[in-house]
C-alpha cells in the first residue's frame, strides 16, 4: 500500500512540474516569465517539501527523500537565478531549458526513496510516485500555460495543445497504477475499508473519469480559431485540477498503510 504523507506530495508535484517545464520550454518560444513563474512556484513546493520532512522523526529512505528535496531546491533555484541573470546580461536571453531537468531527474531519487518508505509493495508504491509526479505536474503546467497566453498572445497555440494531449496519455496510466493490487479494485470489493462505506472509492473513479472527459473536452475546444477557445480551456484544465488532484490523492489516502 502506500502512505499519505505531506514531504511525499509536495516533492512529487514540484519534481512532475519541473518535468513539465522543460517539456514546455525546451523549445524556447514561450517567454522566460513564464519558466520564472513555475521555477518559482515549484521551488516553493519543493522546499516546503523539504522542510516538513527534514522537521518530522524518520531515517533511511525517509532521510534520503528529504536529502532530496534539498537538492531540487537548490537545483530549481540556480535554474532560476541562471535564467534571471542571462536575461539581463545577454541580449537574446537565452536560456538552457535542459537546467530544468536536473531537478526532475534528481528528484526521481526522492521519490523511489519516498515509495520503498511508503510500505507494501514498494515496486507498486514507487510507480505511483512516479506516475503521479508526471500527472499533477503537467495538469498544474497546462492550466498555468493557458493564462501566459494572455501575456503572450501570439504564442503558437501548439504548446498547449502539446501539453494537453501528453496529459491525456499520462491519465489512463495514473488511473491503471491505482488500480494495481492492492489497489482501488479492493475498495470496490469492500477488502479495503475506506472508512466511508465504499463512498470514498465511488468518488475517486469519478475524480479519474471526469479527468478524463474534461482533457478531451479542452482538446476539443482548443480546435476552435478564436482566442476565447485558449481561455475556455484554460478553465477546463482548472477544473481538471481538481479532479486531478481527487484522482491521485483520494486513492493514497484509501490505501496509505
């Protein structure tokens, strides 16, 4: 099974959005503000993370996850003084988007480490980890990309496209990992008590669900030539947060050891 723990969660999102970062910046179209605004958001994370898990009692993997999280926040900020200062030393700014790879690399350690701590199935718990990085990441990344359109409206419209449709394949395998033993299918069965009468499991399979239907709906509506179809996906992906966030943490809180 796997654990509910706050240092966890919070390492997690900060490692899948620096992910999500460079998948949408490597290409050096979308303006640096916008690289500033998630090293800046996802640095926070980190270090919260870093900070709640190096303030409470543990050892072994636990002490290896927070030895981590110091890491990519320390990664995460050289990342964005080294984008400020070529900024207003260079002329062209430009930026090496491969730096915000480093903390999503060097964070995938403090995850494994977070899932073997986690308990049961360490090879399912880490997985989950991973799989579920990528996943709050990229959702939180398209929702915040939709609203950099306003500041820079020309941008081709292909980055959030891009970045939508890699979340649409990133959700059936999200859904599936929590499904694998023991899994969400024991909270269906009544094996697993989520406290609730079975209410708990009936909500996160319509969380994963309306995930789903929400992606495609902002995929469908990013077709459309006018510029409001941009901010109507925008507020779908600000919905599919939500229920992003009911898909992932719902099922680690019914199955935390």
């Amino acid at each position: 099974m796997i654990e509910l723990d706050a240092a966890s969660f919070l390492v997690q999102w900060a490692v899948g959005g620096m992910a999500g970062a460079w998948f949408t910046t490597r290409q050096r179209e979308v303006g640096v503000g916008y690289g500033w605004l998630l090293r800046s958001i996802f640095g926070l994370l980190a270090g919260s993370g870093a900070v709640i898990g190096l303030s409470s009692d543990g050892g072994g993997a636990t002490r290896i996850r927070d030895v981590v999280a110091v890491l990519v926040t320390v990664a995460i900020v050289v990342a964005l003084v080294s984008s400020v200062r070529r900024r207003h030393h260079t002329e062209s700014g430009a930026f090496d988007a491969r730096l915000d790879l480093v903390p999503a690399v060097v964070g995938v350690v403090g995850l494994v480490a977070a899932g073997v701590d986690a308990g049961g199935n360490d090879l399912v718990a880490v997985i989950r980890l991973l799989v579920g990085a990528v996943f709050l990441g990229f959702v939180t990344d398209a929702m915040l990309l939709g609203h950099w359109y306003l500041v820079q409206p020309g941008l081709p419209r292909r980055h959030i496209n891009e970045i939508v449709a890699a979340f649409l394949v990133i959700w059936p395998i999200e859904v599936a990992v929590m499904l694998l033993p023991t899994g969400m299918f024991s909270v269906f069965s009544g094996s697993v008590d989520d406290g609730w009468g079975g209410q708990l499991g009936w909500f996160w399979a319509a969380c994963a669900v309306t995930t789903g239907v929400l992606t495609v709906v902002t995929q469908r509506a990013l077709k459309e030539r006018s510029y409001s179809a941009v901010m109507a996906a925008t507020g779908l992906m600000y919905l599919a947060i939500l229920t992003a966030f009911g898909t992932d943490l719902v099922a680690r809180a019914v199955l935390q050891g």
